[in-house]
C-alpha cells in the first residue's frame, strides 16, 4: 500500500525544486516585512505625530528573519550552475534583498534619530536585535547575487 503511494507521486528534479524553494522563500521574507504595513495602514496612520515614527514602526519586521530568509534564497541562487537560473529569478532575489536591507537600513536610522523616551542603550538593544542583523544578512543576500559568479562545468 505504501509502495503504491509512493509511486504514485510524480518526481520533481532538483532545478524545479529548488526553483519552489527560493521563491517560497522571496515570498515568505517579502509578506513577512510588509505585514505591519497591512495594520498600519487602516488603523495607526492619522497623519499625525512624527513622520519617523511611522517608518519605524512600518520597517520593524526588516530582522533577522527576513534577512535570513532572502540569504538562503540567494545562496540558492548563486551555487545553481547558470545554465539552470531562471534571469527573472536571479533579478527577484535581488530586488527581494535590496528592498530588505532598505528597509532593515531604515528601521535601523529610525530607531537611532527618533525621539523616545528610553535611552541610547534601549535603542542599541532593538538594532541589535533587530535591524542590524536584518541589514547585514539581507545585505549579504544583496551583495551575493551582484557578485558572485557561478562555476561553470
């Protein structure tokens, strides 16, 4: 019964799934940045208070977690032989990685200018845990597709 099943799925070759992998991954990262702007966006902006103030709070998804998922995207993409890249891909993840590390760029400038009533150290603990490593994972993500060049066979 199990062997039946079994042959009933269809194989998928390691191109087609890794194709799956990286845009589930670009589409997961990109929701997961934009998901404050869908709340924000009907209940927090009155066109009052400071502008930075709602450009922190739109970015503060632009972490660890985005980044890391735009990384795995682009390593996916860069350490795939060129003759089985998708160009559209390729220019997806890099879109994907810039707009994350723009993002984790701006929540990170944000969060430092912004007046608040914490302290310098309180800010340092949220870019540190937040935008920072966001920055850098999306940015290395970024850098990746820009510059490194696959093996050829």
């Amino acid at each position: 019964m199990a062997d039946e099943r079994r042959d009933a799925i269809l194989p998928i070759s390691w191109d087609e799934a890794r194709e799956i992998v990286v845009v589930v991954l670009l589409a997961v990262a990109t929701m997961h940045v934009l998901a404050p702007l869908v709340g924000f966006r009907d209940n927090r902006f009155r066109g009052s208070g400071p502008f930075i103030d709602d450009l922190v709070e739109l970015t503060q998804n632009a972490g660890p977690n985005a980044g890391m998922m735009a990384l795995a995207a682009a390593v996916l993409v860069v350490t795939t032989p060129p003759v089985d890249v998708v160009p559209l891909l390729r220019r997806a993840v890099a879109v994907v990685t810039l707009f994350i590390a723009t993002a984790a760029a701006i929540h990170l400038f944000g969060t430092m200018v912004r007046s608040a009533p914490t302290g310098l150290a309180a800010r340092l603990q949220v870019v540190f845990g937040r935008s920072a490593p966001g920055l850098l994972l999306a940015g290395t993500g970024r850098w990746l597709i820009q510059r490194v060049v696959p093996f050829d066979d």
